[in-house]
C-alpha cells in the first residue's frame, strides 16, 4: 500500500512540475508575442514615411529593425562572413522557417523575392511589402517579363535581393532541391525574353561599372537553450509541410532561446553563370556543402565536450 501511494505521490509530483512548466511557457510565448507587437506596430508608419521621403534610410533601417527583433525572440546568432557593399547582390539562402526572415534581414540592407500570396498575408504581407519585396506570381508565366524588369532594375540601383530557390521551407536537417526555375527572374533566358527596362537597366547584362554579384546564405538552427537541437526539437523549428503558422509560431515562442549560424560566401560575378540551371546548381551545391559541414561540426563538438567530461 506505500509503495501504490509512493507511486501516485510521485506521479502526481511530476504533472504537477509539467503543468507549471506548461504555464510558464505560454506565459513566456505571451510576453514574447505582446513585445513584439508593441515594438513593431509602432514602427510601420515610419517606414512607410521613409520610403516616400528618405529612400536610403529606408533600405537600412529594417536591418536595425530586425537586429531588435532577434532579441525579442530570443535568437542568438554566430555570423560568419558578409554581404558585400560595393555591388549588387543576389543572395540565395536555404529556407527553414519564418524565422530565417529576421535572421536575414538583420544581416544588411536586404529585400526578399517572395511569392505573391505572401502579399495577402495579414501582418506579414504589410511587413514585406514595408521591406520593399518583390512579389512574383509563380503561377502565370506572364508576369516573369515584370518580375525580371524590377529585379534587374532593383539589381542596377545596387539592392541587396534574397531568393528561397526550394520553393518552400524544410525541416532543417537537409536542403530540397532547387528550382532552377525560380531564378527566371534573376538570371533570364536571353536578351529577348525579358523587357524593355530589364534590358537597359540589368548590370549583368550591360556590364556596368558595379556588375551583380551572387552569394550563398546557408542558414542552420543548431542550439536550444544552450544545448544542441534534439531530432524532434529541430522539427519544432522548421516550418514546412502543412502546418499552419499561427499554431507553430505559439509552439516555437514558447520553446525558449534559440541558436542559428548564418554563413555567408564569398561573392561570385552573376555573369559567371552561363543560365539559371548553372547558377541553381552551384548555389545549391554551395549550400547543401556548408549545411553539412556546420551541423556535423557542432554534432562533432558536442561529442568531443561529452567525452570530456567524463
């Protein structure tokens, strides 16, 4: 009979422990949620004025944005490398979650090539318009003539632009695929199939005196408070498949600190690429390499530590 009442006791003892820390948690994920909101909402209109009456602060004051919205979270972030200045730059980077967008952004002056759904978004669509996106319509052929004019001009006024070439997010662990396709507008077919102002204006192309560049941007969650990500730990991250966001978003600000690498490549001449395939290919290669690397490295340092220790 002690040993059954030991046993509920104890099994009682740990629900208990569990629903505090339950509590605490969505206590947590509410705080988070409130000071972001707070911090956010209030900084819109300015952005919007500094898109109409100071273009430049415009472009650099979303990477301060984003840099305060990281400690909101709770993300702490080893950089390794830089975009570089003195050119235009296409930046192609693997997807994972909507956390990949802060990290990013809080790297430089950058804007994103996102789909056109991401406009209708509440909240997000309002914010990616506010970062000076370019939405492109991957379902109507006909808009990749508007698509490749804007970036090439954006291109030619020395934007820094990001492409997620999966097309989707993962769960971290791997890299998809990339769609060559969705470089069309970055690096078009030939003179012919884009228009008239992609024409004049596209530096990779004219050969101007800065001619675009591209980089990779390999982005890796690899910590949890503190401690390397547990397989089912980086599923929470990831926010891929069908999942719905609200409900993910929840989980994820509940989960604590957060730890990320973004490594960022040396810079390669866009024009060193004979067509969009070439470009996807090396790009992806580039990454899924440098993915590998860093996530089998801190496996491999975490080993070593354990061994240490003992």
């Amino acid at each position: 009979m002690r040993s059954s009442s030991k046993s509920g006791s104890s099994k009682g003892q740990r629900a208990g422990r569990r629903g505090c820390e339950a509590v605490l948690d969505g206590l947590r994920a509410a705080r988070v949620l409130a000071t972001f909101l707070a911090f956010t909402l209030p900084l819109m209109p300015v952005q919007a004025v500094l898109l109409v009456v100071a273009p430049r602060q415009a472009r650099t004051f979303p990477a301060w944005y984003h840099r305060q919205v990281l400690r909101i979270l709770g993300l702490r972030v080893e950089r390794r490398g830089e975009i570089v200045t003195d050119a235009p730059v296409l930046v192609v980077a693997n997807h994972t979650s909507w956390l990949d967008i802060p990290l990013i952004g809080s790297v430089g002056p950058v804007a994103f090539i996102a789909k056109s759904e991401v406009a209708g978004w509440p909240l997000v669509g309002q914010l990616a318009r506010l970062q000076r996106s370019v939405f492109v319509d991957r379902a109507r052929r006909g808009t990749a003539v508007d698509s490749a004019d804007e970036v090439a001009t954006r291109l030619a006024a020395s934007d820094v632009l990001v492409l997620f070439p999966e097309g989707t997010s993962s769960d971290g662990k791997r890299v998809l695929p990339f769609k060559s396709s969705l470089f069309a507008a970055v690096k078009p077919p030939a003179r012919a199939a884009i228009g008239a102002t992609a024409a004049a204006a596209d530096p990779y192309l004219r050969g101007s005196a800065k001619p675009a560049v591209v980089q990779t941007l390999t982005l890796a969650y690899t910590g949890l408070h503190g401690l390397p990500l547990s397989r089912g730990e980086r599923a929470l991250i990831g926010w891929y498949g069908d999942m719905d966001l609200a409900p993910h978003a929840w989980e994820l600000l509940k989960a604590g600190p957060i730890d990320a690498v973004v490594e960022i490549s040396p810079p390669v001449p866009l024009a060193d690429f004979a067509d969009r395939k070439a470009l996807a290919q090396h790009a992806e290669a580039d990454i899924r390499e440098r993915l590998s690397r860093i996530l089998t490295g801190r496996a491999a340092a975490t080993r070593h530590a354990a061994l240490q220790q003992e």
